[in-house]
C-alpha cells in the first residue's frame, strides 16, 4: 500500500504548495461566469476528500474517524492545513487495514462506476490531479490578480 500512499501524497503536496503561493485575492478570482475560483476548487478537494475516507472506512468494515469543521470559510493557511489534515485521516484508515480487506465491496463512483477501497484510494491522485490542473487554468487566465 506504500506505493500508492506515496503516489496520492505526492499529488496533495503539489496542490498545497500550490496554494502557499496564492494570495487571498487570487484564491477568490473567478475566471467566468459558472466557473469557480481557486478557493472553491481546493473546498471541493477537502470535502470531496472526506467523503472518499468515510466510504473506504465503510467498504473495509472499519469506523470512520470523526469529523472535523468543513473546510467552507477557512483562511487559505487553514484550507491549506484541512487538506493535509483529511489525507492523514485517509492516510489513518487505509494504514490500519490489511491489504486484502473485504476487496469485493464496491462503491459506486459517478464516472468510474463500482470501485473498492484501494481502487477509491488511487483515484485520490487522479482528483486531486485533475483540480491541480484546473487551478492552474485559473491562473493563466488572462485576467488573473498578479502580486
């Protein structure tokens, strides 16, 4: 499990080093109309987040841990510490599963269709990739706050 544990904490460094470097303005910028800022973008990331522990902690039979206050309305430093705080809840569970853990439960994912635990702990770096990338959008809009 070490290898896609590092793979998925690598990806969730990139997008919080990511955020270090964005200013309150630019976090609140919205590039279009129906588009979300980059503050959104990483909201989403944490609740998202929270919801993939609560279901892998359900698929291996084991208890979720509690919790915390939702990411909506925190500074960036405390979104930014959220988003490590949620991987390490994630990070908590899976470490404290054996590797073969009631693989035949599924949960269905709205793209994906059925995943297991492990299948849902892997697409954490394909999300968090994804919403890197769309952050990254938003900041080579042409109308993007430069500091």
């Amino acid at each position: 499990m070490s290898a896609i544990a590092e793979v998925i904490e690598r990806e969730r460094r990139r997008l919080v080093e990511m955020l270090a470097n964005v200013s309150q303005e630019q976090a609140e910028f919205v590039p279009s109309a129906g588009q979300w800022p980059i503050r959104d973008v990483a909201e989403h990331v944490a609740a998202a987040e929270r919801g993939v522990v609560e279901i892998i902690a359900r698929l291996a039979g084991v208890a979720a841990p509690p919790e915390g206050p939702p990411a909506v309305g925190q500074s960036l430093t405390e979104l930014r510490q959220h988003l490590s705080s949620v991987r390490s809840q994630l990070l908590g569970v899976v470490g404290s599963l054996p590797q073969d853990a009631n693989l035949g439960a599924k949960h269905d994912h709205p793209f994906f269709g059925p995943l297991n635990w492990k299948e849902w702990l892997a697409f954490q770096r394909v999300h968090d990739g994804d919403h890197i990338e769309q952050m990254e959008a938003i900041r080579r809009s042409p109308s993007y706050p430069r500091v």
